[in-house]
C-alpha cells in the first residue's frame, strides 16, 4: 500500500478514535495509532468506505469492534479455494488412500518443519521492528520439539517394521534395480518389444498382495 493511498484513508479517521484497523505486511489483522501505520500496511474500511477504528470509551472491558458484511461471492470463493487446499493437502491425500503408509509420519514432519520455518521469519521480522518476540520463540521451539518427536517415532517405525516399501528411498532403489534389469537384456540384445512386454507383466505382478509377502519376506515370517 502506498502512503499517498495510507494517507488518504487515515485522513478520514473520525476525532476521538485513537486506533485505525490495519492489515500489516505479514497479513496480520491489528489495531493501530494512526502515526504507527507503515507503508506497507493495508488501512482496513467498512461497508461505507471508511476507516475501521476503535474509539475511546468509558473503563472496562473493549467492545468488539464490528467488521464489515461479507457478500455471498466472497464467501463462495473462499469455499471453493479452501475445497481446492484440501484437494492437495498431502496428509489428508495419503490418509484416504493408504492411512497405514508409514507416508502419513513423513507428511507430518514436513508440515511442522515448514511451520516453524515460517515462525523463523516471523521473529526474525519482529525482531527487525522492535516487537517483542519471545511468543514466538516459544511456538518456534514447540514445533521444532514435534519435529524432532516424530523423527523419533519414524526411526521406531523403521526399526520395527524393516524396510518401507512405500518409502521415497525404497522407491528409488527399486527404480534402479528396474533401470540395471533393462540395461542387461538390452546388453543380451534383447529385442526391445520382448523388453517392454517383461517389464509390463512385472509391473502388473507388483501389486498390495506382492508388497505384503515382500514385506513378510524381510520381516523372516
């Protein structure tokens, strides 16, 4: 936001209200003083286009200030965008099509990590601006504390079930032994349509049923 366009709304501030709405560059939502409002923030205003700000009023507990209506459009797009997050939320996707993949643990970890990576930033933009930051060096220290948690429990995981055949290193080990196959039949000069009609009835063998007496297999059982 520029400061002509800061000013400008700040300049319809009504006398008496000592804080004006703001929607800082982190895209947080807070009350203001007027002088305060950086470049960068977004000045918040009503139905009526005017600023939305909190008056000075009698002792005791602040009323909740009221925000403007939200139209139906809004609302419906906001469903519809949040319909499409869930869509692609690893976590959920791997939960609905195999809840028991040792996948889920890894998903987790990745998601904490990548909270308290953007906490990281958040102190870091705090501390730059002189705000206080010890709240956020707490939630930061809890989310690294999970990670570290689930860390753990995966190498339990691992450590009590063998090898994860549905593990991104499983995966790409059996890749390899695919891609070393390959190149000996060729080496053999195997005719390339033989090649690829082995490869796909392999592919077809390698099904739950193959990956349960696999894992069985590694287990000793």
């Amino acid at each position: 936001m520029s400061k002509s366009v800061n000013a400008a709304k700040l300049a319809k501030i009504p006398p008496g209200a000592h804080r004006v709405q703001v929607i800082d560059g982190l895209g947080n939502t807070k009350y203001k003083r007027p002088a305060e409002v950086l470049d960068d923030d977004t000045v918040c205003l009503d139905a009526s286009g005017d600023p939305i700000v909190a008056v000075k009023g009698p002792p005791g507990r602040p009323k909740r200030p009221e925000f403007a209506p939200v139209s139906d459009e809004r609302i419906a797009n906001l469903l519809r965008l949040k319909t499409e997050h869930l869509k692609t939320d690893p976590i959920l996707d791997t939960l609905a099509t195999n809840p028991e993949s040792s996948a889920v643990l890894d998903h987790v970890m990745s998601g904490i990590a990548s909270e308290a990576a953007h906490l990281d930033f958040e102190r870091e933009v705090a501390e730059r601006l002189g705000q206080p930051t010890s709240q956020i060096s707490m939630r930061r220290i809890n989310a690294l504390k999970a990670v570290g948690d689930s860390w753990l429990k995966r190498k339990e995981q691992v450590a009590s079930q063998g090898m994860d055949l549905e593990s991104t290193a499983f995966k790409r080990l059996f890749g390899f032994i695919m891609e070393t196959y390959k190149e000996v039949f060729e080496a053999l000069g195997q005719r390339p349509e033989l090649v690829e009609t082995v490869f796909a009835t392999l592919s077809k063998r390698l099904d739950d049923d193959w990956k349960r007496e696999a894992t069985k297999r590694m287990l000793g059982d």
